[in-house]
C-alpha cells in the first residue's frame, strides 16, 4: 500500500508512529520526507519510527536550522518492493510505481495546483515546492527518482508544458544516500546530491548489473571526490571505513560512541559498508562522507528558492570551529580532484 508516518508522543507514554491521512497532508513549511529502504514495510511501524529518529538525531540542537520541519517516513507495501528498483534502472528516463505515482500525487501535486486542477501561478509553485526535501537511503534513492517521473507527467497532463514542470520540480531538494537508481540518466531532475561509496556491496552490485558508474568507479580511490553531473545534481564517492561504530555529538555538546548495526549477520562475516551511520556520520574520523548529508540538510531546510547545487554543500561562514575548517578543506579538494 505504501504509507506515510509521523511521530506521536501520547501525553505519558512512548512516542509511537502514526499514519498520515494522505488526502489530509498539508505542506506548508520546511518538510523532510524519509524514503527509506526495502526492508521498512507497512507492517512495521517501528522502522518508519526509527527512521524518522535517524534525521532528528541528525538535526538535533542544530542552532543554524532556522524553523523546525515537519518529519514523514515511508514504509513500503513489502519487499517486492525491490522488483520496482529493478525496472526502475531498466528504464530510468520514464518508468515509476504505483507506489510513487500515489506519494506524488498526495505530496507534489497539491502544492502546483489550485483547487480545480489547475496550474498555480509558476511563482507560487515554486514557493509551495521549496518546502519539500526529500532525504532517500538505498531503495529509497530510487522512489525519489520514480516521485520525479510520475509529478512530471502529473503535471504535464494537468497542463504544465514539460520544461517549466522539470523547472519547477527542481526546487525540490533530494539528498540520495547509498545511491542505488542511475546518477548518470537523472540529470535535470529534482536538486539533487549523490552519495556512493565506492566500497559499498549493494551500490557496487548495482554498477554490475546497469554500469553506469563502472567506468568512475573504476578510477575511484578511497579519497572524497564530488563531481558536478549536471546543473542540478552532484555524484560524491568516497570508501567509507570498516569500523562499526563513529563518535555522535549530543546536543548538550557532549560526544557518545555510538555503535552500526550491521545489515548483515555477524556470522556472514562480510562488511557491506552500506549502513546509513556511514553516510550520516558527522565523525571525520569515520567517514569520508562527514557532515555532508547534515550540512546539505540545514541548508535545504533553510532555503527560500532554487539553490544551486553546490551551495547545498557550504558550510556557515560563521562557524570558525576546527572540524568547520577541516570540512571546508575536505569539500574544495574533493572538487578539485574531480576537476
């Protein structure tokens, strides 16, 4: 069926999620959408829960966020959910979901048109767009990409022309983590950010079999290395190390150790380097990847208009703080090995 959830905290007891009434949705404000993985279905509540838990911890006591967003998680009918990834890659430039084409319908297109289906004024739909950002990890990087093409011909056949419709579907902002959908045939698409690690098993899996990335991957070293693949989208790889644990920063200001799950059992014996504290650590110890999905996601929560891609990626200029430094050094070098 595909779901959208929230937190509920019930006055004395645990905070709980809570389904969303997709006819009720009202984007309005600063909104962060999770797309998460195959593996968080409908029946399981808890892990729309957890996800939703991910992005706040990411956010947490954040002083340059300027109004708190809303938070939603998706859940996935079942596991078939992976055969959608399947054709997804098969035919990237049209192919989407029932699933997606349902989530568009309730998220994108109330915010371009008016109450009798009709198009908005393009300013106020560029205005109503740029609340919405889309935070997607492994499966969930590919449903961001199918929400693209299904809004696309949503509002085509509600009577936008093509090119303004892909205009005004690039305020909306989409951090893709443990990138499984096809970077090199989504240019022109939402304003988006690519995170692969080049020693991650599902990514490297998926290069196998559609090859997109082989040939980058192919020159990859265990360096960050960002580079531009179009206006509106950014690919960024780097190898994410074999520790599973990373240093987490409270809000009080303190630092906790904070153990990775593994996605596959122990006994397997195989690190598949595609957890998602390795792509959202804030631990420059850790991952090469750090603070970039946080840093993206201030930045996106605070926009007021199409921001260009790379400035998803700067960091406050008031932040004199050694690990800001040491961040800013990271992103100009990742660029300029990429040059």
């Amino acid at each position: 069926m595909t779901k959208l959830w929230q937190k509920s905290r019930p006055k004395g007891q645990a905070p709980r999620a809570e389904e969303i009434d997709l006819q009720q949705l009202n984007i309005s404000s600063p909104t962060i959408i999770f797309l998460s993985g195959i593996f968080t279905t409908d029946n399981k509540p808890q892990n729309a829960l957890d996800g939703i838990a991910e992005i706040e911890n990411l956010i947490e006591g954040h002083s340059g966020i300027r109004q708190a967003p809303k938070i939603y998680a998706l859940t996935h009918k079942n596991l078939r959910n992976i055969f959608n990834v399947v054709a997804y890659n098969a035919h990237p430039d049209h192919a989407y979901s029932k699933a997606a084409e349902k989530i568009s319908k309730a998220v994108i297109l109330p915010l371009v048109l008016d109450d009798k289906k009709q198009p908005l004024p393009e300013e106020k739909a560029a205005q109503n767009l740029c609340h919405v950002t889309l935070v997607g990890y492994s499966a969930g990087t590919v449903f961001g990409q199918e929400m693209f093409n299904a809004a696309l011909k949503q509002m085509t056949q509600a009577g936008y022309a093509e090119n303004k419709a892909r205009d005004l579907l690039g305020e909306v902002v989409l951090i893709s983590m443990a990138t499984v959908s096809r970077p090199m045939r989504e240019h022109g698409r939402f304003t988006t950010i690519y995170l692969a690690a080049t020693n991650d098993i599902a990514v490297r899996l998926k290069e196998r079999i559609w090859n997109p990335l082989r040939r980058i991957f192919r020159k990859a070293t265990e360096e960050l290395v960002i580079r531009p693949l179009s206006q509106t989208s950014l690919l960024i790889t780097a190898a994410v190390h074999s520790k599973m644990w990373h240093w987490h920063q409270t809000p009080d200001g303190t630092t906790q150790k904070k153990d990775i799950t593994p996605l596959l059992p122990r006994w397997m014996r195989i690190r598949s380097h595609h957890e998602m504290p390795h792509y959202t650590s804030a631990d420059h110890d850790h991952s090469p990847f750090a603070r970039i999905v946080l840093t993206s996601l201030v930045n996106a929560l605070n926009r007021v208009g199409k921001m260009d891609v790379r400035h998803l990626l700067a960091p406050p200029d008031h932040d004199t703080t050694p690990e800001n430094t040491l961040y800013k050094n990271r992103i100009h070098g990742a660029f300029l090995k990429a040059a």
